[in-house]
C-alpha cells in the first residue's frame, strides 16, 4: 500500500514533491488544514498555503488502497 502523496505548488511549473502520509497527518493535526475528499477520483488532498503561496497534495490512504484493489478487480472481472 502507498504510503505517500505529492505536494504541488499551485499554478507552478515546477515538479511536484513527494511528502510522506505522516508529515500530511502531522500537518492536519496542527489545525488549519483539513482532508478533502474527490468524489470523481477517489482520492483524498489537502490544499493549504506556505509563505503566502497555495499548495495541494494528493496522497494516498487506506481507504484509497481500497478503491484501487476494488476497481482492479472489477476490470478484471470484464
């Protein structure tokens, strides 16, 4: 199971950087940062911002381990 995310800078042209699932849990449970969850993708992110500037980083979790294994196995069931 992944156990990492990617942090980007928004409206950057500069690669993402991989973050680790506990440094985004250990920035959530500083406060101003709350896990949002995409519908359409299945995936958790967090948007917050870092010397005035917006980031976002997706990553992965157990639930979205889940809905990996869930829909391989319903392509391959086709």
């Amino acid at each position: 199971m992944g156990d990492y995310g990617y942090d980007w800078t928004v409206n950057s042209k500069n690669p993402a950087e991989s973050i680790s699932y506990s440094d985004i849990t250990s920035d959530v449970s500083l406060g101003n940062i709350s896990i949002t969850w995409d519908k359409k993708s299945q995936n958790p992110y967090i948007s917050y911002k870092k010397d005035g500037v917006d980031h976002i980083a997706w990553f992965l979790d157990g639930t979205t381990f889940y809905n990996q294994v869930k829909a391989t196995k319903k392509r391959m069931e086709k």
